[in-house]
C-alpha cells in the first residue's frame, strides 16, 4: 500500500523550489553563530570547562557546567519565538509553521522544567541580544556561574552541629 508521505500530518511541506531546499539544508542545530559568539566571550573572560550539548542532562543543553549544574540555551529568535524582537511568522504554509513554531516554545519549557527539577540552573540567551549586547548576555552566564561557587562554598563551611 503506497502512501503518500506530503500528506501526512507534520511533515515538511514540499520544497517551492530548489532554491529553498537548499537554505532549509544550511540551518544548523549546533555551533550556529550566536553560539559560537558566546562561547568565543566565554573563553575571553576565561570561563572554560564547559560541557558542549551534554547528553546526559535532559534537553541537551547548547553549554552546561556540570559541576555547577548550570545549563545555557542559545536560542535564534525566529525558531524559538524571541519575546524581545517577536520574529513575524511565514505567511506562506502556515498549517505547518504554526504548530511546528509553537511545539519548539512549548519544547524549550519542558526541557528547562525537567532541568530544574535536577536542580540545574538554566539560562537562555537570544540571538538578538546576543548580537546587540554579547558582553552583557556573557555577564549573566558568568554571575550564575559564580552565585552556584558562592552556594556549594557556603555549604561546604558550615560548622558542624555537636
């Protein structure tokens, strides 16, 4: 029994042309270009030792901190609906669009949920601020980084109750 797979529901729409296959073939899903500014900053101010999509935290997130349980998102503004530009949405086959759009959104809430009931902490960074401000976007990455030193020193310095 043949099927037709273009008429399945959430599948991709049928290339326009040749032209679009090919700038749909060039996204990438790792080391894009927002991420590859923040991890060029993090290593500028000397921050390394970063785990790069780490598979045994859940959602694989873009830069983690294992020690500190600390979990960095890179995300593009048009994938993952930025709040701050609010990317518009293609007019052209909305009937897919729409719902793939909302299912990445509804995605990145689960995956930090199921971080944060780990005890990670998680931080997303957003392409558009990334490229206005990429110092300031760092700065929150390495505050969290150090607030989670503070934590685990205080703990460990406790005095011990007789």
């Amino acid at each position: 029994m043949a099927v037709n797979l273009w008429t399945m529901p959430r599948r991709r729409p049928k290339p326009a042309n040749a032209h679009v296959s090919l700038t749909m073939s060039r996204i990438r899903a790792k080391d894009t270009k927002p991420e590859l500014i923040v991890r060029a900053c993090l290593r500028a101010a000397g921050l390394t030792g970063y785990r790069l999509h780490y598979a045994k935290a859940p959602g694989r997130p873009d830069i983690a901190f294992v020690n500190r349980k600390l979990a960095v998102f890179v995300h593009g503004c048009f994938w993952h609906g930025c709040p701050h530009c609010q990317p518009p949405k293609p007019k052209r086959n909305s009937w897919y669009w729409g719902p793939k759009l909302e299912r990445n959104q509804e995605r990145d809430g689960e995956k930090a949920a199921a971080l944060r009931r780990e005890g990670w902490r998680v931080i997303t960074l957003w392409e558009c601020r990334i490229k206005r401000t990429p110092d300031a976007q760092v700065a929150r990455v390495l505050r969290a980084y150090d607030a989670r030193t503070a934590v685990r020193r205080s703990a460990s310095r406790r005095p011990r109750k007789n």
